[in-house]
C-alpha cells in the first residue's frame, strides 16, 4: 500500500509499506478513506517525535471502511463506515470499558502514528487493535468529515472545555486558534460561555473565531484588553492550546480570581517556571493533559447531529494523499491560509 512514512525532521515520504494485517482475533483491518494532519504531528515532522524508529507511518485520524475484522470481533462487521480514535486502549480492562484509554490496566494504550509499534493512519490501510473498542460506525446525520475530526481534534478540544470548567455564564479565554483551538471555541458557547476571548497572532484565524461570536485579540496585547474588557475580571475558564511555555505563561495572566487553566496543547519541555505564588493568591485551578477520545463520543455525536457544533468548518484544504508531503510542508509554513489538512487515499 501506499503511506506517508517519517525518516528523519521535515522528511516524510509518500511511498509503498507493507499491507496491514491481523495480528489478533480482535484486530480489524479498515480501508482508509480520510485522515489529517493534527498540529501534534509537527512535533515528529520537526524531529521532536517519541521514537528511535524510521520508516514507518505517521497520522493518527482516519476514518473509513471495514475490510477484515479478527475472529473476536462483535460488533463490526465488513463494508462499516468508522471513525478510528486516535489512540487506543485495550479496549476490555474496567477503564477502557468507561471509554478511559489513559489508564488503561493492561499498558497496552498507545497512540498511532508514532513508531513501528503502531503504524499511523495515513495510509490506504490501517490496523486496528481491539477494534470493537477503538474504532465505531459513524452515525446517521454524521459526515465523514465530521467524523474524521471526532478522531481527535474535535475530542481534544472538548476534553480541554470540560477541563476549563466552562458552564453558563462564565468568561472563557482560548489561547491559539488552530483547529483545535477554534473548536473550542464553538464549544465554550455551546457549554454556556457568556462571552469568549480568542487569542492568536494570525489575524485569519482571529478572523475566523470573531465569525463564531468571539472576541478576538493579538497575543501581545490580550491581557491589557481582557483587563479593560472585564474591568480586571480576567476570565474564568481558560483553554490553552498551543502548548509552549510562553502561551502558558499568557493562559495563566489571562485566568482571574479562582479561574481555572487547561492546557491541552502538547509540551514536551522538562520543566516550567510556574508562577507559584500568582496561582496560589488567585486560587488557580491548573489542569494538563490529554484526553480519550471514546470517552467524548457520546456526548459530541448528538450535538454534531442537532447541528449545534459544525467542526468542519476548520477544514482548509482537501488534498490526495499523494500530496502529502507538500500538505505537511504547506501546514507545517501556515502556507495559503492552512487549517486542517484533509488527505484522501
């Protein structure tokens, strides 16, 4: 099969890979039909990835369609249209059953697209362990699109609101309007947000969030405005999406008295200087890391079928897989406006 495969920083190739298989009566084999390129994927295309490994195959959002399923498999069958969580889980200790991969028991979690271990999804094919667990029919009044999105951008995003503590009423501030933090933008007004800052230096992507109803601000000068804005009210729910240390140093001097800060951009820095004192006088609430995905689908489906969040809307390109390695270098430059970059096999 054709994949886009990593060798090295800023080197991805689209080339033949050996066909998936199943390794397990539980496995399921799925043709893919979508994937994208998520911002967490930049950290391997800039060489910062988790692995040792070269070669194999990078992405960790799909969907498509069901064309082997393992003896174990109950509940898909050949021809289903799935959406395929970004990460896994066993898919059959007492956590994973809850839709909780992070602490999955067994220590069989993992995340595609990151080494050999678990080839990645952008792909014509993909593996998928425990897959009446990790993959699920996508369902009526759900596009392909929007299903692809579930994978993970979309799920993070909600993780991240949730996390922020957004409910009627409240400010909420969210740093970095990427995908993901642009959905978590339309989700602060669906959880209730009475008003909702949107920070970012790319005045297009400020521009986009001000059609959702947000206001939106440059970085440089956010906390002055948000001051003036709220009298010195600050927000209270803060969603931070970028992931460096200076975006969380701005999500913090963004949070008013017992605000509550989630981060849910991805940071690989050993260390932070967290302003201990600041948090302790506000009473902060700080809150880091990532989400799973299964977890959120139930309550994201039926708000995607009432029309009430429209993730697709941070889709800025659709390209064949075979343009691959011009869509990560084209995302990976902010090139033509680049969003979300939906690749087709």
């Amino acid at each position: 099969m054709k994949a886009l495969r990593y060798y090295g920083p800023r080197d991805v190739r689209y080339e033949s890979m050996d066909d998936p298989v199943l390794h397990d009566d539980r496995d399921v084999l799925v043709k893919v039909t979508g994937c994208s390129i998520c911002g967490s994927d930049l950290h391997i295309y800039h060489g910062e990835g988790f692995s040792e490994d070269l070669g194999f195959c990078v992405g960790h959002e799909a969907v498509g369609e069901v064309v082997e399923i393992g003896r174990g498999v109950r509940r898909l069958k050949s021809g289903d249209r799935v959406m395929i969580s970004a990460a896994v889980g066993c898919g059959s200790c007492p956590s994973c059953l809850r839709g909780d991969i992070v602490r999955c028991e067994t220590g069989q979690g993992s995340c595609y697209g990151l080494s050999s271990r678990l080839q990645g999804s952008q792909a014509e094919a993909v593996r998928v362990p425990a897959g009446d667990f990790n993959a699920a029919r996508i369902p009526d009044g759900v596009s392909d699109e929007q299903a692809l999105l579930m994978t993970d951008g979309m799920a993070t995003a909600w993780y991240g609101a949730r996390n922020a503590d957004i409910s009627s009423g409240k400010t909420v501030a969210v740093v970095g309007l990427g995908p993901i933090g642009l959905m978590a933008v339309e989700q602060a007004f669906v959880l209730g947000a009475a008003r909702v800052f949107a920070v970012d230096p790319v005045a297009e992507r400020r521009a986009m969030a001000e059609a959702m109803g947000a206001v939106a601000l440059h970085p440089d000068e956010a906390p002055a405005q948000m001051a003036e804005l709220t009298k010195g009210l600050m927000a209270d729910s803060i969603v931070e999406a970028v992931g460096h240390a200076r975006t969380i140093d701005l999500a913090l001097r963004l949070a008013g008295r017992r605000g509550t800060v989630s981060v849910i951009g991805v940071n690989q820095d050993r260390r932070f200087d967290f302003p201990m004192a600041r948090a302790f006088a506000m009473g902060l609430t700080f809150r880091i890391g990532t989400c799973s995905v299964q977890e959120t689908w139930p309550e994201l489906i039926p708000l995607v079928q009432a029309g009430r969040l429209k993730p697709e809307r941070v889709i800025s390109h659709r390209l064949p897989l075979s343009d691959g390695v011009e869509a990560y270098r084209m995302f990976d430059a902010r090139e033509d406006g680049a969003l979300k970059m939906v690749l087709t096999p």
